[in-house]
C-alpha cells in the first residue's frame, strides 16, 4: 500500500509538471504563431522538405494547439491512455529536432517558448530531455492517471480546449500577437535598442589552429594564445592547414536590435533619417510584395494621403523586394509613400503582418497594427496629431 502511495505522487508531480509545461510552450508560440511558422521553414530548410513551407502556418497553428490540448488533458486525466502516446510521441520529435540544431549548429534557437524565453540548442536539447524522463514516468504509468470527471465531461472540456487552442492562435496571427516579445513592441525606441553602450563588453572568441610539421608530418591543434605563446609560428617546418576554427568563449552585450540598416533603391543608407524623425510618421512594413494584401494597401495609400495633406505626414514602405518590383508595385497600387529597402529578416521582426503598420515618433514605436485592424484616419487623428 506504500508503495502504491508513492508511485501515485510520482505520477501526479511529473502530470502536473508536464501538463503546465506544454501548456506554457503552446500557449506561448501561439501568441506569435507566425513567427513560429518562421522557424518552422527553417527546419523544413534543413530537411529540405520546403514544399512544406506553404503549410507551415497552419502546421504552426495546430501544432501550438496540440501541446495545449495534451497538457489540458494531462491535467483533467482525460483520455489517459491517448494522451500518453501522444505526449511520447511529440517529445520524442522536439528531442530529436533539439539534438539535430545542437549537433550539427543548424537552428539555433529552436523557438520552443517563442521569443519570450530565447534558449540555445543545448538547453533545448537538455529541456526535452527533462521532458522525456517525465513523460516516460507518465507513459508507463499511464493506467495510473486517473480522470477528475466523467468521460462524457472531460470529452466536452477537450471540445471547448481545442476551440480556444485552435482559435487563438487564427487570433493572434491575424490580429498580433497579445504580449509582444519583439525588440520592435510599442513603446520601444528603435535607436536604442539598436546600440552598445560605452564600455559594454564585445564577444570573445578563440581561435583553434591545425599544424602539420613539413618534416616529420607530426600534427597539432593549439589555441591562438598557445600560438602564440610558444612562438611556434616562427619555426618554418610548422604550417596551418586549413581555416582556423572560431569558437565563443564569452558571451558579450548584444543590442536587441543588430540587422537593421534601411537603404533607398541607390544603397544610401537612411536608418538614422528615418528614425529620428522628431514628428509622427507612418512605417508600412511589406517584407515581401508578392506576399502583400493589396486591398490593404489601397486603404493604406488613402489614409496616407489624408495624413498627408491634413498634417504633412512622411509615410514610408520597406520591402525587401528588388528596386525593380517595388516600382512595378508602386505604379500598379498608385503608391504615395516613399519606398526604402531592408532585410527581410527584421522585416518580418518589426510586425508579424503582411503588411504591418508602425507610427513611430523620435524612434520609439509609438503603436503598431496588422492590416485586419488599420485605424480609421478620424481615430488616428483623434488620438496623436491632435494632441
């Protein structure tokens, strides 16, 4: 009887602690399911298998949805047995995915909690493997879990989580995330984020060489400070071979911000001018034109002309797209707003939409929208410029 008392606290703590976890990881990547169907193309990349990356949405959606709807269920004990093989099954393929990007230095950051908790591959990897141990307590007991309600009941309650799994994850892509964990959220200065502060320490790096002695065909591996140290590059028998192998001793300060750089169709680079621009402007974020709602432009391209004439207000469109098809873009949809260049990477950081707005002031993002939520011009005009 004891016994039976203890393995029941071991299988209620690791139910418990397993429940929450995929709660908390699917509840998290489906507040930016988007940015999630991002790294998503970034495996499928590596596994090329990118004719997935049209799915890659969706799968982003459903997969945030199962990791709820398993926890959920772990926790009311509902379906006990299902549940179970479901969880085994889904935490061995995040082990494997986090040892993959470990191993072999592919993903690295896996996006497991979003970017609200960033983890490197290692702790991924170490993360899962927690998981595992849990889960396996779990699967082996899984005759153990015993339900808080009545089938009929705990079937009702898995209908009702998979709606509100399922549902906010269409509501965040849709309409932004709820909690922005981007360096670009409301109430961020562009220019900030984007310095070192004096004295902040940089990466330190170490180098590893490979010698070969030209006589004896002895080899060695030395770090750059052994290198050194030893003098051994001045005797001429030894020589390097190949590359030297780069590797991060200490991490140093890192600006949230480091990819940005804005250009017009020339190459002159406009981040500053942009940035600082002490009056309210209007930034159009369209990472990919091919990609971008065109009706939403059109209201876009009105409300710019309104803020235009009423309040002599810049409004600006960055695209990654070639100099080339941005004109084409603009002479198609009649475009007011200036066109400037940028990565797509931070493109698709600044807002998870296609395309996004951002009033900015001074260079703080003074509020951003997706293009299902554009404000009306009376609205806009009602709340900033007639402060």
């Amino acid at each position: 009887m004891k016994n039976n008392k203890s393995v029941a606290w071991w299988v209620w703590t690791a139910r418990i602690i397993v429940g929450l976890l995929f709660i908390f990881s699917g509840l998290i990547k489906a507040n930016d399911p988007l940015g999630f169907s991002y790294k998503l193309e970034e495996y499928f990349e590596v596994f090329h298998t990118t004719f997935l990356n049209g799915f890659a949405l969706s799968i982003a959606i459903l997969l945030c949805a199962l990791e709820m709807i398993l926890g959920f269920a772990l926790l009311i004990g509902a379906r006990a047995i299902s549940v179970a093989w479901g969880l085994l099954l889904l935490i061995i393929f995040f082990a494997f995915l986090t040892f993959y990007s470990a191993y072999f230095k592919v993903v690295q950051t896996c996006g497991c909690f979003g970017d609200a908790i960033p983890l490197t591959p290692w702790q991924s990897f170490s993360k899962d493997l927690v998981l595992l141990v849990l889960v396996l307590v779990l699967f082996f007991n899984r005759k153990k879990i015993q339900p808080l309600f009545a089938a009929k009941t705990g079937d009702r309650l898995l209908i009702i989580a998979a709606v509100l799994s399922i549902g906010f994850g269409v509501y965040t892509y849709n309409f932004l995330p709820v909690i922005d964990f981007l360096p670009y959220k409301i109430g961020a200065n562009i220019l900030d984020e984007m310095k070192t502060p004096p004295g902040a320490q940089p990466d330190e790096f170490e180098l590893t060489y490979r010698l070969k002695n030209k006589k004896t065909g002895e080899t060695k591996i030395m770090t750059n400070t052994d290198y050194l140290k030893s003098n051994i590059w001045k005797d001429s028998n030894w020589e390097v071979v190949g590359e030297p192998e780069s590797r991060l001793v200490k991490k140093g300060f890192t600006p949230k911000i480091r990819d940005l750089a804005i250009q017009d169709a020339q190459g002159n680079d406009y981040t500053k001018e942009l940035l600082s621009n002490p009056f309210y402007n209007i930034i159009i974020v369209a990472y990919d034109l091919n990609k971008t709602d065109g009706e939403a432009i059109n209201r876009l391209n009105a409300l710019a002309l309104n803020l235009s004439q009423g309040y002599n207000t810049r409004t600006v469109l960055l695209t990654s797209n070639s100099a080339k098809d941005a004109e084409a873009f603009s002479k198609e949809h009649h475009l007011l707003s200036e066109i400037f260049y940028a990565d797509e990477v931070p493109l698709k950081t600044m807002v998870r939409a296609n395309p996004g707005i951002l009033l900015l002031k001074n260079g703080t993002v003074i509020n951003k929208w997706h293009y299902h939520s554009i404000p009306k011009f009376d609205v806009l005009v009602k709340k900033y410029f007639q402060q």
